[in-house]
C-alpha cells in the first residue's frame, strides 16, 4: 500500500517542520542579544537565501508584470510578516518556547475567522470543530493551573 499525500499537504508539513525549528533555534539564538536585532539578523538570512534560491532556479530573470493589486497585498503581508517576527521574537525572548509557540498559533484560528470575512471561505462543520480544538490547545497550554 502506498501513501499519496497532495502536494500542498507535503509541503505544509515541512512547513510546520521548519516553523518548529525556527522556535527552538531563535529561543536559543536570541539569548543574551535585542530580540529585535535577533529578527534583522533573522531577517538577512531569509532574503539571502530566497535570493540565491531564485537565482539558482532561474526566477529573477523576467518575472513578468506584477500587478498594482498584488504589490499593495504583498507589501502590507510583508508588514505584517515584520510585526509578527518582531512580536514573536520578543516574546521568544521574554517566556519559554513551548508556551510561545502554541500561542502564536492562535493565528490558525486567526487565518480562519478572517477567510470567512474577508474571502469569503467556508469551512466544513470539521473544519469549524478543528479550528475550535486548535484554539482551546492553546488556551489549555497557555493557562497555569
């Protein structure tokens, strides 16, 4: 028997692999240093890399247009990727990782709420009980007893 899994799904999960790694080595790397140079340094080493991902592949060379509408929602996402990093540097910074982390997932709920508002999406009753699980871990998590 073989397992198929979808494309997006492979690479969701890696997704939630790295962002794991990411936690565990920016509590370790922010000790003894600003949380926010910890996040410009962070930061570097992101766009070098894509930068020498698209170069490798080829994808810098005539990207073609990009429409008005996509710059103005990739430049407020990259505003709101930089609040979150420094947000979640900070607070790497000020409490341990296993309570950070959960907490910053709450964006999954978040993500959730504002597709139906503001996308239009619709999630499944399965999906509704899943989104409610994730938010009740990390309350659950989040509180002391």
């Amino acid at each position: 028997m073989t397992l198929t899994l979808p494309s997006w799904l492979f690479w969701a999960l890696l997704s939630a692999a790295f962002a794991a790694l990411t936690a565990i080595f920016a509590k370790v790397g922010v000790e003894g240093i600003n949380s926010d140079l910890a996040t410009f340094l962070r930061t570097i080493v992101v766009l070098v890399s894509l930068g020498l991902i698209l170069s490798a592949t080829g994808q810098f060379s005539h990207p073609g247009p990009i429409p008005t509408r996509s710059w103005i929602f990739l430049v407020l996402s990259g505003l709101a990727t930089g609040a979150s990093w420094l947000c979640y540097f900070r607070a790497l910074k000020l409490g341990p990782a296993t309570l950070v982390a959960p907490i910053d997932k709450l964006s999954v709920v978040l993500v959730a709420l504002f597709g139906v508002v503001f996308l239009g999406e619709r999630p499944s009753p399965n999906g509704w009980i899943g989104i409610a699980l994730i938010a009740a871990g990390a309350v659950i998590i989040a509180v002391k007893r």
